[in-house]
C-alpha cells in the first residue's frame, strides 16, 4: 500500500493521463484527468515517427487547453510494440507507466458493466488504473545490462534451437540406424559426430571393414577411447539393425544439414558466452556471485539480465516478486488454505533461481 500511496501521490488535479491502447501498426489514445474525466476525442496513429510527433503534439494542445502542467502515458506492455513508443516518450521527458494487462482484462467490464472489448474501451481502462495508481514505472536497462540482457536472449533464443535440433537427430537416428544409440550413447561425442558425417547409415558402415572404420576416426582427429571393440560393435550392430531401407539419399541429405546447423549453433553459442562472460567482468558485484560453488557465469549472466543493475531496489523483496515468488495466501475466518507462490513475475527469472538453489541445495 505504500508503494500505491507513493504512485497516487503523483497523479494531481493538474495532471493529463493520457492512455494508449498499443497494437502492432495503429494505437489509439485517450486522454483523462485526475477525476476520471474524458478529455477530448481519442487519437488513432501509426507507429511511425511522423504520427509519434502527431501524437505528442496532440498531448500539448490537450494541457494547454486544460491548463494541465504535468503529464504521464500509460500503456499496456503488449508483446514487443510498446516499447518504440515509450522509448520516443522518453528520449521528450515525458513520463510512461505500465499497466498490467491482466488487470486491463479483470476491470474492463467496470466502465460500462458489458464484456465488451475494443481499443477505445481498452485505452480508457488503462487510463483509469493509472488515475488510481496502479501502474509501475518501467526502467530500461542501460549500457553493459542493455547489452548483457541482449545477448542473453539471444543465447535463449539459440538454445531453444538447438534443443529442437537435438530432437530432430534424435528422430532420425531412431527411424534409419536406432542401434547406433546403443554403441554411442551420445551422439554428440567427437567419435559419434565423426561416425555420423563419415558413414551415418548401416549400409554406409556396413561398406567398410572394422579396421577400416578404426582407421577413418584416426584420420578425422579421434585419437583416444574407441579401438577395434568399438569399430566391431558398431559393424555388428549395422548388419543387424531394424532401420528403414528407402529414401537413403534424401536422409543422408537431411542429417548433413542438420549437422551442419548444429555445428553453426555451437561456433554462435560459444561466441556469444564468450561475449558474455567479457561483460560480466565490468558488472559490479558480478565476480563475487561467481565465487559461490555451483554458480555459473551463465547463471549470473540471466540473473542480471533479468533484473538489472541491483542498485535501483531498495529490498530484495523487490526481486523476489519480480520473479513471481511472493507467497500467496488464501485465509478467511477460521479457513486457512494452502499457501503457495504467485508466479506473477518474469518466469524465465523464476526458473534460473529455482535451477541456481536447486543445485547449491544438493549434499556435497
């Protein structure tokens, strides 16, 4: 309630709140006072610059009209459309506050007692909730944050690639040679990668001999751990396997590529970690989180890029809501129910945390 207070204490008898209803090419404003009054008609522009101009132009007239001194923009922050505006707001010093969305969706239907949804309306209640404070005050992440939260996601994104790359050869592996998972149990190994690119079929392996499968890993840089048992076992198990027999060109084909993808993914990941833990060292307090055993600089890299610089929270309960990981509870007269955590807050924060305790918890 004190935060809400705080916010409240912003929002004066001369003050415009002007509320924009975010959408991918047109938005549409509506302007209101501190009473809830509707100040003139609602303003539909592109998310362009030229309308970006319209649209500030069209705030001034409305406080000179109105003899309003101060003003603040509220939006909903819907997807990735809202922040090209609210960073134009910013760069003219005029203030923007966020709006959650679920809290559009649940107070909609108290301006006119009807489900009804349009970008008026919608504009209309955003500015409604920020007339009575609740909205929260966005904060960009600046210089080396903007960057790490960059590259963070960016190795998110790649992950997520990889992992369905990793599904993909899994299944063919499964339909054309699924005995060779029982003689590499991972196929990411130097000498499965190298089997793979070489002869990835049972007729390819079945075309050589043992010793000459022995010879080829020695020529493509596999020096150690396979020999002769591994070369038998893996002719053994082509000359046995159950894999299908047709459309061979077309199958050779598609693991190239996808080896050829996963490789590529590999050389990025590893530029982009290296990137990151460059950047690390120029993040204060970023050395020492490193120091705790268990934790990563991957770890400390999604936990900054989450949060941001830690000097801008006064509590760390700040941070634990952020996540989503504020206790709720569910109590009325002599009912007491389950207690649990929100998991309103940024998802991808929750899961590093739980992830980072989860190992730092287990017995050494």
């Amino acid at each position: 309630m004190i935060a809400q207070n705080r916010k409240l204490a912003t929002i004066n008898d001369s003050t415009l709140i002007v509320a924009v209803d975010i959408a991918s090419q047109k938005h549409v404003a509506r302007a209101i006072n501190w009473r809830g009054h509707i100040l003139g008609e609602p303003l539909i522009f592109d998310n362009r610059l030229e309308r970006f101009e319209v649209f500030l132009q069209w705030i001034r007239q409305l406080q000179a009209k109105h003899g309003l001194v101060d003003v603040v923009v509220g939006m909903e922050p819907t997807g990735h459309y809202w922040l090209n505006l609210a960073t134009y707001l910013r760069a003219c010093d005029v203030p923007v506050a966020l709006v959650n969305p679920f809290h559009v969706k649940q107070t909609k239907e108290f301006v006119d007692n009807s489900p009804t949804k349009n970008d008026r309306k919608d504009a209309l209640v955003i500015g409604k909730l920020i007339k009575d404070g609740y909205f929260v005050i966005p904060t960009w992440p600046q210089g080396v944050f903007a960057e790490l939260r960059g590259l963070v996601h960016l190795r998110h994104q790649l992950m997520k690639n990889l992992q369905r790359l990793h599904a993909r050869i899994r299944r063919w592996l499964d339909q054309y040679f699924p005995e060779f998972l029982d003689v590499f149990p991972d196929w990411e190994s130097k000498t499965a990668l190298v089997s793979l690119r070489l002869f990835p079929l049972p007729q390819d392996v079945c075309a050589y001999t043992s010793e000459e499968l022995v010879r080829l890993w020695r020529e493509h840089g596999v020096q150690r751990a396979v020999g002769l048992a591994r070369a038998r076992s893996l002719h053994a198990s082509a000359e046995r396997s159950i894999g299908l027999t047709q459309g061979l060109h077309a199958a050779r084909l598609s693991l190239h590529c996808w080896l050829q993808e996963y490789d590529l993914l590999r050389q990025q990941l590893e530029e982009i970690e290296q990137a990151i833990a460059e950047l690390l060292k120029r993040i204060p307090g970023a050395m020492e989180m490193l120091s705790i055993p268990g934790v990563s600089e991957m770890t400390v890299a999604g936990f900054l890029a989450e949060t941001g610089d830690l000097r801008q929270y006064r509590d760390w309960r700040q941070i634990r809501k952020l996540a989503g990981l504020n206790i709720v509870e569910n109590r009325s007269g002599k009912h007491v129910g389950k207690t649990r955590i929100s998991k309103r807050g940024r998802a991808r924060l929750r899961a590093l945390l739980y992830r980072c305790v989860f190992v730092l918890s287990r017995p050494v």
